[in-house]
C-alpha cells in the first residue's frame, strides 16, 4: 500500500487526537436553541442551532440535569468530541441552564463581585440590633403572609414593642424603587430597627433584592437593618448589606422578641447583686480599716487615738452616704418597674379598660373605625363581639 494513503481509521484516530489536544475545545460555554430534543434512557441528544448554525449535541445521565424544550434558548457547557469510530463531530454537555437564568447569575455574580470589593459587605460597618428594641418598622407586601408571621411571632412573647408596618411592593420592576423611598422615609423616624422582608420565590423574583440601589440605601442607612428574605436557602445581596441576616421572616420576629417577664427578673436579679455588691464592700471597707486601725494604735499609742476616731467618723460617713446612695438607686429602679407595670396592658385590662379589634387589627383611634363595622372587644375576663352604630370624630 502507498505510504501516502491512510486508512479510516487512522485519519479518525488522527482528527480525534487532534481535537482532544485543542484547550479552547474543552470546558467551554455554548449558547443556542434547542432543536429535536430526545431522550434515550438518561442520554439526551440534541442540536444547538443559531440563525446560520448548528452542532450536535449529546448528554450522558440526565437525571440531575436541566431537561431543556425544543425551540427553547439554553446555555450548555462542556467539550468538543470527535467519535472516531462513526467519524462524527459532537459536544457533549454535561450542564444546561436556560438562557435567562444562566444570563441572570452570570450577571448577578459580577454585581456581588463588584460591590465586595467596593466593602459594601463589610462586617466592620454592620451595627449591633438592640437587645431590646421599643420601636420596629417593617418594609413588606401587607397582602401577603410575611407580616402576619412576624407581627405573631414578636406579640408571643411581649406586647411592649410597637410594630409599624410599611406597604411595599416585593417583587417586579419598581419594587427596589419603592423600598429604597420607604427605608429611606423609615430611616428618618427614629426607630430602634428596620426589618426588610419577604416570603420564598424563584431567582427572578428575588431580583429586588439584589438591586445595586437597594444595597447602597440600606449601607447609607443609619437605623440597624435585618433583612428577612426568602427561605433559609435563600441568600441576595440585601442579606449581605443588611447588619443582620435572618433566614426567614418568622426568625427574624424571634431576633426582635425580647421576652418582657424575663427583663423584669433580669432587672431584680440586678438590683439584688448591686446591694450584695456594696453591703460587701462595706463591710471589706470597715475591716481594712479596723485593721488599719489597730496597727496605727499599736505603734503611734496616744497621737492614733485622735485619728483613730475621725477615720470612724469618715468610714461611718461613708457608709450612710452609700446607704443612702444605694436607697436612691433602688427607689429610680423601682420607679421604673412601676412605670413598666404602669404600661402593661394586661393591668389596663384589669382596672377597666378594653382593647378593641377590627378585621385590620388593633384600633386605637375612633377614625379607624366605620359606621356597621364588626369589632372585637377584649378585657380582662373575655372577649365581646360589637357592631359600630355610629362614629363621631372629635378632631
């Protein structure tokens, strides 16, 4: 046989080598729509075709792979192979995304990227959520069950903290707009913590919360943020902005609840140790003077005497003054814990008082309330249901 003339399958072997030694072949990203779509077991094979173009393609074990529709666009990624033995070209896929989603990450990965290096995320300038916070707004749908879930959760455990809530949209074009004016007006009100919240929902309405605006308002804010949104598995760049994280809504109500029963004992409790504090630091105080004292006497004999019975005179000073200090200090924690017993609204109930309920909740201003409207009435021994005849404002 001439040397010149190859058989089949060595000009294969050849092409095939020649492929495999090719890097800009391997691991690689293909865009393209998806034509004639099958499957074969766990094997698919398709074509991934463009407006003038096409190549075929084939996928090995399906079962943890994105099954793509005919017409559909999807990024694959994977290598160039060359199947010597039919002499057939083929690239074969080991992932695919659709286009959106693949485009979307891509997208969203450099954002991150960028606003990381920029120290957006940096835990140097994430505050502290106060132990005990008095007042919190919460930026959240109040068509949906976030609220309800957040509102139960914290009332639990206290009815001390006064929650606010903000109607914001949570998902579409204009809802990182809106929470950025809403967290920016909530900003200005004094309140102890702002919590941004939201139920689960695929990558695309998660979006809001990975919008570059919302990231730089919450940074600027000077009020604590947690952002609550999503399921555990959930995490967008406002989880990583925000001071504080909560991996649901409902956590994030039991991040906020401080259990009132629980500060009245911390509060007693602290009160008992600074007496037992400063009894025994006067009685230490009155030793070491004894003490002090006697050893003075023993070796100055007559001149110590004197000194001896003004240091008595300081050291019985002293401890009236603390006595008395300590009397004052009980009374001002005392004075508070009235106010605090003052302001319990189970007390109120008990002299007299009723809390009244509509379909919307706690109402505290007769304007809340219309004409032919059911309400609830809540005291001390039970409940009573009620229809509003007439309202009458005075302001």
């Amino acid at each position: 046989m001439n040397n010149n003339v190859l058989s089949v399958t060595v000009l294969n072997g050849y092409i095939k080598g020649v492929f495999a030694a090719e890097e800009m072949l391997h691991d690689i990203s293909v865009c393209g729509e998806v034509s004639g779509f099958g499957l074969r077991g766990t094997n698919a094979f398709f074509d991934l075709k463009d407006e003038t173009s096409k190549i075929a393609c084939s996928c090995f074990g399906m079962k943890n792979i994105y099954i793509p529709k005919n017409g559909e666009s999807v990024i694959v990624f994977g290598s160039v192979d060359y199947w010597h033995k039919m002499g057939k070209l083929s690239f074969v896929v080991r992932s695919i995304k659709p286009l959106g989603e693949g485009a979307l990450a891509i997208k969203l990965e450099m954002l991150k990227k960028r606003l990381r290096e920029e120290g957006y995320f940096d835990d140097a300038h994430k505050r502290p959520i106060p132990k005990y916070p008095k007042r919190v707004c919460v930026l959240t749908s109040l068509s949906g069950a976030v609220r309800r879930d957040i509102v139960t959760t914290m009332r639990a455990r206290n009815t001390y903290t006064d929650i606010d809530l903000a109607d914001v949209p949570v998902q579409g074009t204009q809802a990182a707009a809106k929470i950025c004016d809403a967290l920016a007006l909530a900003d200005k009100q004094g309140y102890d913590v702002i919590v941004i919240a939201r139920g689960g929902g695929s990558m695309e309405e998660l979006m809001p919360f990975n919008d570059e605006g919302l990231v730089k308002a919450i940074y600027a804010a000077k009020t604590p943020v947690i952002s609550a949104v999503g399921h555990e598995t959930d995490y967008t760049l406002c989880d990583m902005v925000a001071d504080e994280r909560a991996p649901t809504p409902t956590a994030a109500g039991q991040m906020l609840a401080f259990d009132a029963n629980e500060l009245m004992a911390y509060i007693d409790d602290t009160i008992y140790s600074c007496k037992r504090y400063l009894e025994d630091k006067i009685s230490r105080m009155r030793s070491d003077l004894h003490q002090l004292c006697m050893r003075m006497s023993s070796r100055s004999g007559g001149r110590i005497a004197s000194a001896k019975s003004d240091i008595l005179g300081i050291s019985s000073s002293m401890a009236y003054s603390i006595k008395a200090l300590l009397a004052k200090r009980k009374s001002d924690v005392e004075a508070q814990v009235i106010k605090l017993n003052m302001l319990n609204p189970e007390n109120m109930l008990k002299r007299g008082y009723f809390i009244i309920h509509n379909k919307d909740g706690e109402v505290n201003r007769i304007s809340r309330l219309s004409a032919g409207e059911e309400i609830t009435l809540t005291g001390a021994d039970g409940r009573a249901s009620a229809v509003v005849r007439e309202v009458k404002n005075d302001v």
